[in-house]
C-alpha cells in the first residue's frame, strides 16, 4: 500500500475509523441547531421534539439503504455509482449535478454565515474579507491531503459536540436545582407540556414545524460520499450509520428539551439563539462569544463538508463520463484538486455575487430552501436504487451482512414522508416559491443530459 510518487489512479482510503465517525456527526449537526431552533420552537412549541425524531428516523432508514448499497459493491465511490449501475446513467448523471449544485448553495450560505459571525468581533471589517480568507484556507488545506480533510472534521465536530453537550448537561442541571430566571420562570420538566400541550399551535404548528427542520439534517448523508476513502468500510460505515438515532437523539432532541425546561416555550425568540440565552441565565458572561465561536466553527465545518463532497461528486461524474474528463484526474496527493478549484471557484462567484447585489438576500432564502428540496432529491434516489437493487441483485441482498431493516416496504414510507414534506413547503409564500424554482434546475439538467447523449451519439436519442 506504499503511496506512488507518480499520480495516484484511485482515491485512497485515508479517513479512519474516527474520522468517520465525526463526519458523520457533524454532518448530522447544521448551523440550524444553533441558530435556528429559535423559530423552529416559536413555530411548533414542544413538538417540535416530534418534528425533529420523525425526521431523524426517516433518514435512518435513507442512511441504512445507503449503507447496504456501498457495502454491496466496494467499486461503488458514492452514490453516483450506485445511481448509475441500477438506475441507469441519466440517474448518475441527475444524482450527481444535483448533489454538486446542492453542496455548492449550502457552502455559499455557511461563507455568508461566516462573515456575519466574523462581524460580532470585528464590525468594521468589510464582510467578504473573511468569506474570500475562509475559501482560501479551506481549499489549501483541501488540496493538501484526503486526511486533513477528515482532520479538520473531526476537530470541527469536536466542538460543535462539546457544545451541545455541555448546554444539555447545563439545561438539565438548572433543572434539578430548580433555578428560577430573573423573571421568575422555574426550570423544570413540567415547562415541555404545562402551556397549551404538546401541541400548542394544533397540527398547523407541528406541520410548520417540518418546513425547517428538514433543513437541519441536510449533509447527514455525506458519509456515502467518504465510501472510496474510508479505511475498511465494512466495519467503519456500518458503524457510523448505526450511531445516526442516538446522535439525533442527543443532539437534538435533549438539546432543545433543556432549553424548554428552562425557558418556557413561548419566551424563546424566534430571531435569537437559545443556546445564547440558556448560558447567559446560567450566569456565563462569555455566553455570545463563546456560541458565536461555536456557529463560525460549524459554518467552516458546513463549508469545508461542501468543498470536499462538491470536488468527489466532480471525480465520480468524470469518472462515468458525465463531466469533463480532467475532473477525474488526482493530484500526486490523490486529491481531486481540479474539481476542488472549480467548486471553489463558483462558490466564490456565487458568494460575490450575494455581495454585489444585496437585495439578493431575500432570494438567498429561496436559494437555501431549493437546496433542501434537491437534497430531498438525492435522498429520493438512493431508496430508488435501493429498490432497484432488491429487484435485480437478490442473491446479492441475501448475502449482505449490512440489510437496511424494513427493506422496500420502509423505501415506501420515507419516499411518502417526502412527498408529505414537499406538500407543507407549499404552505408557506417563500417555501413555494422555492419548490416552484426547482423545475428550472430538472429542465437544464435534462437538456444538459441530452446534449451529452447527443455527443456520445447514443442510440435512444433522437437523431435529427
């Protein structure tokens, strides 16, 4: 296994057991914890404890169908491969582009994010100083090697761990000491189900509640495309797949029960952070500068996620011959480093261009909202393959060692789930506006499809 001086063919499988573990959790873990749980529990009251476990269990099951998939087959690098081998290659081809554009929108999100974040400490720097020095950072220290990659996660992850848990810790602890607030609000249990239920706005505020959460959990299947970099993924992806309940459970849902037991549901701000607030009542001065410290690092963590999954999905499209061929060529560090150079290159366009024209901020909402409807895409097309798999490859289901529980009939629920989700987000104005936004990216995927096909001078295709 000795590294060649000459360029590697083959991405090389440098991530470890412990790197996948924290790419997997902080994957699992958005910036929307931090910042937007405000809304979400302004929206939904404590049900919003519900909204978050329905959610988490679905994507098990979408995590467990991947799982199995990649384990099927060590060729396959990430979903692409499996997309394109059961499905066919436009599903590659759709599976991929889409993937690509969705990491590209959440990484231009997280680079504004970091800018905001930069600005607590420092409000006279112009904004796209740290946005261009954070891209900068992260592509050198990409295109370095695949293990600082896993390495800059895990470190990332670490805090953002460590946060949580030491809010939760915090949370309960005031709870067990009874703490009143300055305002005369008792920390206790009691607070989760004592004002109006556990339903409070009825099921239009459970169903509210949806719209952003699926956001949250964007990124949690960023493990699929560790797969042909991950040291013995029989043992390792199976083991960082089956901690996803647990970590939902952790993270989130115990998460936002301490800040309800300690802050009555209807006190929290919508526009503010709770994990802020709940540290200031508990008498940390430093409470905004550490949390903003704790959002910038998983703003860069977000990003970095972008950058490293954006430059695999280029090599893996190459490699099916779905983009231009140099994007599968690796560095003598077995790095995709021209993928990763043009992913860093729109990200920046794309960063620029919400600084050139600032009223795009509006459209930036919808811009973020589209990249959840296209990862509910993503995710829609690994249960279709795996579906596709259980039909052709019985024999090689059978032999699996890693079977997703509840096999095609589980496919069909959370499939269902989606087609729920994509309903209520026509609920609300800015929502639909993004759904009705999504066809435009299917058509000139479509049309590009065609065009290569056209080239390739495939036989299915109408010739003129």
């Amino acid at each position: 296994m000795s590294a060649s001086t000459e360029q590697p063919e083959h991405l090389r499988r440098s991530l470890s057991n412990r790197h996948l573990q924290l790419i997997a959790l902080g994957g699992a873990i958005g910036t929307g914890l931090f910042m937007g749980s405000g809304k979400t529990i302004s929206l939904a009251g404590p049900s919003i404890l519900l909204v978050y476990l329905i959610i988490g269990v679905m994507l098990f099951f979408v995590m467990r169908a991947m799982g199995e998939l990649l384990l099927s087959n060590l060729q396959y690098k990430s979903f692409i491969d499996f997309s394109t081998d059961l499905l066919g290659p436009w599903a590659g081809f759709f599976c991929g582009w889409t993937y690509w554009f969705c990491w590209i929108v959440t990484a231009i999100a997280e680079v504004i994010a970091i800018a905001a974040y930069v600005q607590f400490w420092l409000p006279h720097l112009a904004p796209w100083i740290p946005a261009l020095l954070c891209v900068l950072l992260l592509l050198s220290l990409n295109l370095a090697t695949v293990k600082m990659f896993g390495e800059l996660e895990f470190w990332f992850a670490l805090i953002k761990i460590v946060a949580i848990v030491a809010l939760v810790v915090v949370g309960f602890a005031l709870v067990a000491w009874g703490f009143h607030s300055p305002a005369g609000n008792k920390a206790t249990l009691a607070n989760l189900w004592n004002d109006g239920g556990l339903f409070p706005h009825g099921l239009s505020g459970f169903f509210a509640g949806f719209q952003i959460a699926v956001f949250a959990f964007v990124g949690i299947e960023l493990v699929g495309t560790t797969a042909a970099e991950t040291a013995d993924p029989r043992r390792n992806l199976p083991k960082a797949i089956n901690s996803i309940p647990v970590r939902i459970i952790i993270f989130y849902v115990l998460a936002l029960a301490a800040i309800m037991a300690v802050t009555p549901w209807r006190l929290v701000e919508a526009d503010k952070s709770p994990f802020v607030e709940l540290f200031v009542l508990a008498g940390v001065p430093a409470a905004a500068s550490l949390i903003n410290f704790v959002v910038l690092t998983s703003a860069t963590s977000s990003a970095n996620s972008g950058m490293f999954s954006t430059s695999r999905m280029l090599y893996g499209l190459a490699d099916e011959d779905h983009a231009p061929k140099p994007f599968a060529r690796l560095s003598k560090a077995a790095v995709p480093s021209l993928g990763l150079l043009f992913s860093c290159f729109c990200l920046l366009l794309g960063a620029a261009l919400i600084y050139l024209v600032p009223n795009l901020l509006t459209a930036f909402t919808l811009v973020t909202t589209l990249s959840a409807v296209l990862f509910m895409f993503v995710w829609s097309l690994i249960l279709c393959a795996y579906m596709a798999y259980r039909r052709k490859r019985p024999q090689q289901h059978a032999d699996s060692t890693y079977k997703m529980p509840g096999g095609v009939f589980m496919c069909w629920v959370c499939l269902a789930f989606f087609a729920f989700v994509l309903v209520l987000l026509c609920l609300q104005a800015d929502t639909r506006a993004a759904l009705l936004a999504s066809p435009v990216w299917f058509v000139l995927l479509g049309i590009g499809y065609a065009l290569k096909s056209r080239r390739a001078g495939k036989p299915d295709q109408a010739g003129s």
